[in-house]
C-alpha cells in the first residue's frame, strides 16, 4: 500500500536545512520519494496531512536498557524478578520508547544476559511493538566491576546469566566476546570504568586495560560487529578511544588529550547528560543511595562542561540517554539539554538521527528521510526549532506502519 504523508515542514538532517511543505511518499515499508508540496499525489494514495506539522526521520537512542526495572536504585531487584518477569516487562518499556519517536536503539547490555536478544527477535518477527534494536546481550566487565551487581556479601555467587560477561584477561575478553555475539548480540558492550550508580565502583578509575579493549574491538571485528565503551574516567576514555572503540558511553571526565584522540580516531560521543536531572527530583523515591547520589553529583557538572567542550572542537556526538536509568519513553527531554550545552536545534536533531544510523552503520537503511530507507517517521506540533515540542512525538510511522497519529482527523 502506497500512503502520502503532507506536512508543513520536513528536516533535512542530511542538508542540515528545514524544507516547507513537502509530501513524502510511502511504498510498503520504505520511503519511495520526497515531493514538493504542489505536487500531485497519485490516484488511490492514502493521504495523511499532518498540518502545521514537521516531519523528521525517527529518532535513534544509541543507550537505553529495554530490559529490567527501570528507575531502580536497588541492583538486587534484579534477583528478585525471572528471566520471563524481565522479558514481559520489557515490552511496556519497548512500546513507550516507541510511542516517544524513537524508531531505533541500541540497547546497551542487561545484567540477566540474553534477555535483550529475545526481546529484539520479537520486535524482529511482530510478536510485540518496538523499536529496531541492536542488542549488546550482556556487559563485558571485570569481576567486581561497574557492569556487575555489587554490594552483595562476598560470600554469595551470582547465578551464571548475571556474571556471563565477566573477565581476567585478554585471552578471557576474547572468549567472552565470541560468546556473546554466537548467542546473538550485534555488538559488543565493555565497561571500561568504574560507574557511577553501582555500588562500591569509583567512576573515574580504569577498570579494563586497553590490551582487553583492543581484544575486544579486534574479536568483534571479525564478526562485523562495533564495541561501545562505558567510560566516565579520564584514563579509560584514552584507552577505550586508542583501542578503536565505536563509541565512548558518557565521557564525563573527558579531557582535551582525549577529545583530540576522539576526533583523531573517529570516535562517536554518547552522553546522556539529561538523567541527571530526572534524578535531582527522583533519587530517593527511586532507591539511589547516597554514595551514589554524591558520585553523580560530581560528574553531571564535569560531564556537561565535557560535552560543551566536545561540541566546540567538533566530536562526532550521537543521542545516547540511558534509559532504563528513568523512565522509559522520557529521552526526548535530553534534546533540549543537548542544545543548552553548545548544539544548533538541527545540530541536536542530526544527532539523534543520522548521526546515530552511522554509529551503527545502519545509514543505508535509517536516518534519514531518503528514498529508499525504512519509512521511519515521526512529527510534532511546530517548528522544529522548538525542541520542546519532541517531548509530544504526535505521529510516528515504524517501516510504513502507522503506530500512533495524534495529528490526522480520525475517520
């Protein structure tokens, strides 16, 4: 089936430019072409005229956490649910990334492993509605470290599915690595420091040498698969970034040797520099101690500054926002926080569509409103300037498939 879809403005993320009055035609799941306005739709297409509205490619999240209780300060929440609690938990949380404009994510790794390529091969097959997603299966992380739960007794041994990506060395990297990605992953997931929300773990130090990081990056490569970086510490950046890491995941304590590694490197820049504010108002009530409340404190103001900084020199900055850490369905509020620390509306906007396509190497595919691509489409009341305005995503189209229209006239 063939649709039109009319709207006052279209972004342009690859021009960089907003074009009034365009219809973008529809042909089963791809864009088929992009029509002025005054052009003639063909007989029999079904017209969807979206008024004052603009249309832009779907949102791309390069961090969320689908699956497990989001918005939880107390890790050992994660023992007290099943594997088959988590995963029919994770719809809900599928459903209202998407509902919210975000028509694809990488999903960051999960402490239960696995559960995240579950969740994508039935988003894959149309068993439940969500996002495209490529999954990361489980973290990579050294014993005690950030991707593992901490502050049990040292007494107690995690089932297997909680520590399947835990490491010692390099030859251990390696076999993690293969694993993973055999069970299903699409990429690759290193916690390369300490983090901020886990207990006992200190954000800034180096937790993976950069031997394991290369390893790492060296095995997925040869399954065509990229590595994303956990790294607020200024030394585990560098190390993540020398060793050939996709992208770094946070980057608070980036300093000026490392965003000049990162442009030299090609590195991408995934900081989710909105949470912070979500969890100023929602800390206690959410369970997030006061260890971890103080940790997050220090880096959200050297992270931002970090961020601004990246901007200026021209760091290639995807939309990463870590959902999973709130509530899912809320990332579109980072938009504006990004353009409040140094980016142009439609800087903000090729950031969180195009730019995050390539991080994946998915720019033949999405990102962008191009014939040929996934009609992956999303609208909002108002001009695109107003980046407030995505915080109530009124259309959203997934692969041709109108899954939520607040705009068009009921018929």
């Amino acid at each position: 089936m063939t649709i039109a879809l009319r709207c006052a403005r279209l972004v342009d993320v690859v021009a960089g430019e907003v074009l009034d009055d365009r219809v973008v035609l529809v042909d089963g799941d791809r864009i088929a072409a992009v029509l002025p306005g005054t052009a003639p739709v063909p007989e029999g297409v079904r017209v969807f005229d979206l008024g004052d509205a603009t249309l832009c490619p779907g949102l791309v999240d390069l961090h969320t956490h689908l699956v497990g209780i989001a918005a939880c300060g107390d890790p050992v929440h994660e023992l007290r649910q099943s594997a088959a609690q988590q995963a029919f938990e994770s719809i809900g949380h599928a459903r209202d990334t998407l509902l919210a404009g975000f028509t694809t994510v990488r999903d960051l790794g999960t402490f239960r492993a696995f559960v995240d390529v579950a969740l994508r091969d039935a988003i894959d097959n149309g068993t439940v509605p969500g996002p495209r997603m490529a999954v990361a299966g489980a973290y990579v992380t050294v014993s005690t470290g950030g991707g593992m739960i901490t502050g049990l007794a040292p007494d107690i041994t995690l089932p297997k599915e909680f520590r399947f990506g835990s490491v010692r060395d390099v030859d251990d990297v390696r076999e993690r690595v293969r694993e993973i990605l055999h069970h299903g992953a699409d990429l690759i997931k290193l916690i390369g420091t300490g983090a901020v929300m886990a207990a006992g773990t200190v954000p800034g130090a180096p937790e993976l040498t950069e031997a394991q990081i290369r390893a790492a990056v060296e095995e997925a490569g040869h399954y065509g698969a990229h590595v994303a970086v956990h790294a607020h510490g200024t030394e585990g950046i560098k190390r993540a970034v020398r060793a050939g890491a996709r992208s770094v995941e946070h980057g608070c304590y980036l300093d000026d040797e490392g965003i000049e590694l990162m442009l030299r490197h090609g590195t991408y820049l995934s900081a989710d520099i909105w949470w912070s504010d979500w969890l100023a108002d929602h800390a206690a009530d959410a369970g997030f101690d006061q260890e971890a409340r103080e940790k997050n404190d220090h880096a959200t103001l050297a992270q931002r500054e970090a961020f601004a900084r990246a901007v200026r020199a021209g760091v290639r900055i995807g939309f990463g926002s870590d959902a999973g850490g709130f509530p899912h369905g809320m990332q579109t509020r980072q938009l504006a926080t990004m353009a409040a620390h140094g980016m142009t509306a439609l800087e903000v906007l090729r950031a969180a569509t195009l730019s995050g396509a390539e991080c994946l190497g998915w720019e033949d595919r999405i990102g962008s409103v191009t014939p040929g691509k996934y009609a992956d489409l999303i609208a909002v009341a108002g001009p695109p300037e107003d980046l407030a305005a995505f915080t109530d995503v009124r259309f959203v189209m997934k692969g041709g498939q109108v899954v939520k229209d607040t705009l068009t006239p009921s018929e």
